[in-house]
C-alpha cells in the first residue's frame, strides 16, 4: 500500500465515503520526503514509542510503525477508523485510539501502553488547535524526549523567533522555555491532499528532562511573559505594571528592571529568555 501515491489514498478512502472536515483541519500528508524527514529527526529506534496525534488515513503512521517499537495514534474522527484499519492492518505494533488529543490522559496511556520505552511525539497537526496541543504536552509534563510536528509557517516562525524579532513572542518563550526547537523542513500545498492554502513546516523539538531555565516561580514567571507581550506596544514597565496577572507596583518594577541594567523604556520583546527568567526570579523576591 503506497498512501504517499494520491489515485492509491483515493481508492483506500473512497469505500468507506470518507469526506475531508475543513473543522478539523484535515490535509494527509503524501510526500515521501517530509515522511523521511519526520521519521529521521524524531530519531526512532527498535526501543521507541511514538504518540502520533491525528494519524488521518496512516500515511505517517506506517512510516512510524516501520521505525518504532510500538505507536499509539490518538484520531479524533470516527470516520477514519476503519480506513485505518485496513490501512495499518500488516502492522502488529500500532493501536488506534478514537479520542480529542485536548482531552486525553496521555500520562495514562503511557503508563498502559509505552511504558519502558523512549517517547517520542510525531504529528502532521491541525493548524486550528497546533499551540493548544504543544502546551498540553509541554504543561502536563508529558515525558516524551522530542515532538516532531508539522505546523504552519508563521507558528513554526514563532516557535523558532530570536528576541527582538516580529515573530518573538509568548509561544516563543515557552517553546524556548521546555525545549530546543529547531526547522527539519519545509512541505509545501502540494505534499499534502487536499492542498492547504499555506506553507507548512515540520519542527523538532528536543525535550530535556527539566526547563532550559531555571525559575524560583514557574507561575509568575509565565506571567510576566503572558504580561510582555500582552501589549507589544507598551514598554515592559507599563505592560508588568499594569498586568492583571501581576501585583506589584510600577515603582518596584521599574526599579528591577533598571537593576537588570537594562532601559526603562525597553519592550518585552526585546528580553531573552534568560532575562525574562531573571525578571521573574528579581519580581518573586519583592
């Protein structure tokens, strides 16, 4: 069965009258090369476990099966569960799972289902609901070591951005926050069916087992940066100052940030994660 092969995927999805949900954001990857990539930089081995989030019709799912040990693909879409069946039917090492990846216990299904094994996160995700998804796995410190996800361009910009740049903003602080993003490549509309009206990217990100900073307070420390970039316009005293998350005055704020050795009229955007890090840790003192 070779899915990568559009008039092949055809005939697999037609006896089952499968229709393509624009809700849920459904476009299959078919090119063989991104398929590689994805396989590659999520670095699978005979001792690894994947969780594929919208497996689709199995095209990516087959790949992983043929480089894992075993993989768990969580599909939302009822319609596409026997399409998967009979498309993943000569591997023994997958299970399906009907379930919205925002409401699944994936620490569970670890725990049942991967445990002992060296988790990974592979995903061509659904552009509506991309940052959601990461910040479960993120939030829920989910103990995979990579997610290897294709996004759309301007979100993996975003995850990837250095400060002081147009896409530097929360998701970039976060995403810098828990782990080591980097770009594997690019697919553009016609690698997938239907056609997105948008690049793609597929992004890795390696996953340490603690932050790549660390913070005396987790909680204040996103909400500075929540704060930051809540107003890009403001500088980052009156964005911190005036935050509803944040109670401290704007005398205080101004005097840590001048401490910092830094302007007083500087933007949020401009800090490093480290420097918001520091903020943070100087605020949780006062």
């Amino acid at each position: 069965m070779k899915l990568t092969n559009p008039s092949e995927l055809k005939r697999l999805l037609e006896p089952y009258g499968f229709s393509f949900s624009k809700s849920l954001g459904q476009n299959f990857l078919i090119d063989e090369n991104v398929l590689d990539s994805i396989c590659e930089s999520a670095n699978l081995t005979e001792n690894s476990g994947v969780i594929e989030i919208g497996p689709g019709a199995g095209t990516l799912t087959r790949e992983l099966c043929k480089n894992a040990k075993k993989v768990i693909a969580i599909e939302i879409d009822k319609a596409l569960l026997p399409v998967l069946k009979e498309s993943l039917a000569e591997f023994d090492n997958v299970e399906v799972i009907n379930s919205d990846i925002l409401k699944t216990d994936l620490q569970s299904i670890i725990n049942d289902k991967l445990n002992g094994l060296d988790i990974a996160v592979a995903a061509n995700l659904p552009y509506y609901i991309t940052t959601p998804i990461i910040m479960k796995i993120f939030e829920e410190r989910i103990p995979v070591r990579s997610m290897t996800v294709m996004v759309q361009k301007e979100v993996a910009d975003r995850m990837t951005a250095k400060p002081g740049t147009k896409d530097y903003g929360a998701l970039s602080v976060a995403v810098q926050y828990y782990s080591k993003p980097k770009i594997v490549c690019s697919a553009l509309p016609h690698c997938f069916m239907p056609q997105p009206k948008v690049a793609s990217i597929v992004v890795n990100m390696d996953i340490p087992n603690e932050p790549i900073i660390k913070v005396k307070n987790e909680k204040l420390f996103f909400a500075v940066v929540k704060s930051a970039f809540g107003q890009r316009r403001k500088t980052l005293v009156n964005s911190v100052s005036n935050s509803p998350y944040i109670n401290i005055s704007k005398q205080d704020i101004t005097k840590v940030i001048s401490d910092m050795g830094l302007d007083i009229n500087i933007r949020g955007e401009r800090l490093s994660l480290e420097q918001f890090g520091e903020l943070s840790d100087r605020l949780s003192e006062i």
